[in-house]
C-alpha cells in the first residue's frame, strides 16, 4: 500500500513540540516506516512539493507571510491538525494582543523597524478549519502516537477532555489548592500532562488550556476570596494559553 504523505509545519514557535516528535524514539521509526515523510525541515532537507495526507503544524500566526503560508498548507492537505499551545491558543507571544506592539520592539531591539510583525498572535484555527488540535506546551508522546495511530485507523482521537483534577484524582494525589491553598489550574484546564506538576506539589499553570465548559469565573472568585487581586489573577491565565483563557471569559460574558 502507498504510505500517506506526511508534512510537519512551523510557524512562530519554540520548536518544543517538533522536538517531542523526535523524541518518539522507537516510535519515530515505526512512524517513519508507516508514513511517507514528506515534509519535516527539522530533521530533513527535502523541499516542500505535493499533497499532503495529513499536514502538522506547530506555531502561531505572528506575521503576515505565515496567513498566506498556513491557507496554502490548508489546501494541499487532506487532514490539518495543530499542535501545541502556539498553534492551537496563540501561545505565550499571544501576550501582545492586549500590548501597544510597538513599545515591545522598542524596547528589545536595536532597529525596531526592521522588524516584520503583526500586532496580534493567533491560533491557526482563526485562519483555516483545522481537522483536530493537540493541546499542550509541549505536546506528549502519546498524544502524539495515538493521534497517528487514529489517522491510519480513520477514527477520531480519544485524547481526555476532562480537567487535570481527574488525573490527580487517579493518581491519588491531594489537591494542591485545597491542601496546599495554592492557586492551581487544574479545576479549568483539561488533563493530558499525567498532572505533571502536582505530582511535585506544585500548582497547575494550564500547559493544556481551558477544558470544555471551563468555569473560569467561579475559579477567581475562589482566588479573590484567597486574597489574590485582580491583577494577580489575570497573570495566573496570562500564560502560554492566553488567548484562549481570555476567550472563554469574554464569550460567557457574552
């Protein structure tokens, strides 16, 4: 049988969940030996050309070359999928969507000028219909494997959409904002890490963004009545899934 065509993209990114693919190990062979790699600049110089079964992209859209360029990967791929908080929220550079752009160039670089860069970053999903997002910064291994083995299978990913405190809860772990009264996350951001960080005691910072139905407000008034003030609270969100934590504020509002 003819292998599907493999392509993975990059935006603006850190590179981290590209590296989480490579780091597959003796799954990256077995994914080579299912998929026709295609298109993979981090580990291969094979020029783009083609259509692509299913396209991977890490990264959000920061720049106006990266618009044209995510529409062109749109149509010459069957399946889009995003990976990672930058492509599927904006990422951390989504901070400067409620910036003054200008005044970060001025202060960071020398030639401001010459500096190419819209005044927003935003997940893929504003600018194509992507097929299905992979939550996470980075994204995990298995998320990864299952989300190929489901394309191969033509079915849909069981990837959790329940928040963190379910894996803690599996794992047997106390909970960090009741024992420990720190302000966690994990009540409103969905699970996918193995709760990672309360398995340390330490507090969720939503890696994997805002679960379905996330209850954000009833959470900071938990925080407000903590002590923390209304600034505090807004940085506990103002992480690597920015845009998308602000999102569910503004749309329950609305």
């Amino acid at each position: 049988m003819k292998k599907p065509r493999l392509g993975i993209f990059k935006l603006t990114s850190c590179d981290g969940c590209q590296l989480s693919i490579l780091n597959l190990e003796e799954e990256l062979l077995r994914v080579v030996e299912l998929f026709s790699l295609s298109f993979f600049p981090m580990a291969s110089d094979k020029e783009l050309g083609g259509y692509f079964d299913l396209a991977l992209i890490e990264g959000s859209i920061s720049e106006s070359r990266q618009r044209e360029q995510v529409i062109s990967v749109r149509e010459r791929s069957r399946y889009l999928i995003t990976i990672g908080a930058c492509a599927t929220s904006g990422g951390l550079q989504a901070l400067k969507n409620w910036a003054v752009l200008e005044s970060f160039k001025k202060s960071v670089y020398p030639d401001p000028a010459l500096i190419e860069s819209l005044s927003t970053s935003t997940p893929v999903s504003d600018h194509v219909y992507v097929d299905f997002e992979i939550w996470g910064c980075p994204v995990t291994g298995d998320a990864l494997s299952e989300t190929l083995a489901c394309f191969l299978l033509d079915k849909r990913p069981t990837i959790p959409q329940y928040s963190l405190c379910m894996e803690c809860k599996r794992k047997a772990i106390p909970c960090i904002l009741v024992s420990e009264g720190e302000p966690c996350l994990g009540p409103i951001t969905r699970a996918g890490c193995g709760a990672l960080c309360p398995s340390f005691s330490r507090a969720c910072y939503g890696c994997f963004g805002p679960r379905d139905d996330a209850n954000i407000d009833s959470l900071m008034r938990w925080f407000e009545k903590s002590g923390y003030s209304g600034r505090e609270r807004q940085r506990l969100l103002d992480t690597m899934n920015t845009y998308a934590y602000r999102r569910v504020q503004i749309e329950k509002k609305d």
